[in-house]
C-alpha cells in the first residue's frame, strides 16, 4: 500500500526500524571501539595469567633449588659427621693400642708404642698435648738407672782367670770340688732397656718442641713441620738421662723434684708460662744459656750436685758453693728486688 506521500508502508517500517536500533543500540564506530577494548582486556587479563603463571613456576624452581640445595649440605655434613666419627675411632683405637703397649714387659714392644703415639700426634694436631701427657706420664714412672760398667782390662782379666785356673787346679788334687761360680749379675726389670725407651722418649719431646726460628721472626717465618707449638710439659719428680730442651718452646713447664742425670741442656729454651725447678736436682751438666722466663720462674731448693762443672747460665743467675759442696743458683731479679735462689 502507498501513502499519500508516496511511501509504502514496508518502506516507513524498515526506516522506523533502523531508527530505533540506531537509538537504542551503538554506531558501527562504538562497536568496533567495544569490540577492540574487549580484545584488550581478554589479551590483558591472559598476559597477567601468564605472568602469575611465570612468577608461580619460578618460585616453585626456586624452592627445588633451595630444597635441593638444603639436601645436598645436610648430606654433606651427615657425611663429613660420618668421618669424622670413623676418623675419631680410629684414632682412638690407635691411641688404645699404643697406650697398652707403653705398658708391655717388652722394651721393643715400649719403643713401638712410643713411635706410634709420635706418628698419631704428627697427623692429629688436636691429639698432641694428650700423647705429651702420655709421653711425659711415662717419664715420671720410678726409674733406677743402670750402674755404669767398668772399663775392660785385660791384665786384670787376665790376672783373675789365672787365679781361678789355679784354684781349680789345686782343687782337683785334693779331691775337693770348688763351689758354683756366680751367675752374672741381671739388671732387675731390664733396666738397659727401659733406658733407651726413655731416652726415646725424651728424644720425641725434644724433636716436636724445638723451635729455631729466631725469636724476631717467629710472627712471619712458618714454623718447621715437627715443631708442637704451645705444650705444656709436667715431668714432676721424673729421672731424666742427658735431658735436651735446647731452643725448646713450651707453655706451662713443672720439673719440680725432677734428677737430671749427666747434662741437661735447656740452651735458647723459651718458657711462655710459669717454670717450676723447685727441689730439682742436676747431677752433672747444666746449660740454661739464652733461656727466656716469660712468667715466673720458680727454683726454691734445687741442687747443683757438682759445682765446678762448666755449667752455663742465662745473664744475672750464678752459683753459689754451699757447705755440703752442693750448689745453689742465684738470681738477680731485674727489677732490684730480692734474688730468686735455689
């Protein structure tokens, strides 16, 4: 049908149509505006899920290195625990077994013991002032020297195996038998060989604690590889054969009531903590030149058997003649005050 105005109706409807969804809808350029602003935020939203996705995995990696990092040094040091216990037992078992051979009747069986303990405390720092003890606990065990042999003389031995001949001689014709010759004197408990296991182990003690970098550069030169730095020594009332201490290096050093058979040689011998000589006897030799007393020295009632010996002594000590013969030593303090004797 057709209007009065030329229209038809389809025509007004479509026109009414196309007015309405202009006005109640969005031109083509908002759409297409809504349309990217969606895509947008659809690309925004899934680069922050990626994002959140990313930091998520990185913290969980972050947390396997961690975790696999904690493991691995726990394992380490069940590890290190795990030798050090069996270094530990070893050691001890070591130590153990070297103790009870210082024990055994055997001077040889003696001597091995003391080397091993020498060996254990070079490799185990940590160990040597225990096997010093040990070492030192040994020493101070009662000791009677051997009695000095004399001199061979053939003359005399001579003179004596003709005297027995006769006897036997003049025995024999009168029928008359001569008693058993005497059998040899033993020295009781093998005392020849418990000498030189103390000599050994006297030798041990003066090896590991010379130090003979000079004193000025001890701060800056390595010590030598032997040398036990900072043992302390306890050799109370200990016999001592020919005791060598020269340029020694001790802490803590007792030879209260300690005999020092022939010499005893403390030359260039440095004490960092106190020295006790008290009571101390020296039989023969005594050599104290250079010495250096950090601490204090203490000498009350030591006994210089032989004073005309050419002993040596630091600078402000001497001797003093007694009237038994014996010798006291004297020292004049640095300070002015009364002297330090024996």
């Amino acid at each position: 049908m057709v209007d009065r105005a030329g229209h038809t109706a389809g025509g007004r409807r479509g026109q009414r149509g196309g007015l309405a969804a202009t006005g109640a809808g969005w031109s083509a350029a908002e759409a297409t505006a809504r349309q990217g602003a969606i895509q947008t935020a659809l690309a925004a939203g899934a680069g922050v899920g990626a994002a959140v996705t990313l930091m998520l995995a990185f913290r969980r990696q972050r947390h396997q290195e961690h975790a696999a990092h904690v493991t691995a040094y726990l394992a380490q040091q069940v590890a290190d625990n795990t030798k050090y216990d069996a270094t530990e037992r070893r050691v001890t078992d070591l130590y153990t077994k070297a103790v009870e051979q210082l024990g055994h009747e055997a001077a040889a069986v003696r001597l091995g013991g003391l080397y091993a303990l020498e060996r254990l405390a070079q490799d185990n720092p940590g160990h040597r002032q225990t096997i010093v003890n040990v070492i030192c606990a040994y020493l101070r065990m009662p000791y009677a020297p051997p009695e000095p042999t004399s001199a061979a003389d053939p003359k005399r031995d001579r003179t004596a195996a003709l005297r027995t001949a006769r006897r036997r001689y003049q025995a024999a014709r009168v029928g008359v038998p001569l008693p058993a010759e005497p059998a040899p004197r033993q020295e009781s408990g093998d005392r020849e060989g418990e000498l030189q296991v103390r000599l050994t182990a006297q030798r041990i003690l003066s090896l590991h604690l010379r130090n003979e970098r000079p004193a000025d550069q001890r701060s800056v030169l390595p010590a030598a590889p032997a040398f036990w730095e900072g043992m302390s020594l306890d050799l109370t009332g200990a016999t001592l054969i020919d005791f060598d201490l020269t340029s020694g290096h001790v802490t803590d050093a007792r030879f209260t009531k300690a005999t020092f058979i022939k010499g005893a040689w403390f030359e260039g011998a440095a004490f960092t903590g106190p020295a006790r000589f008290g009571e101390a006897t020296f039989t023969g030799y005594a050599n104290f030149h250079g010495a250096t007393f950090t601490k204090e020295l203490l000498l009350g009632g030591a006994v210089v058997v032989d004073p005309a010996a050419a002993h040596a002594w630091p600078d402000g000590w001497w001797l003093e003649v007694r009237s038994d013969g014996t010798g006291r030593v004297v020292v004049d303090r640095a300070d002015g005050g009364p002297a330090w004797d024996a």
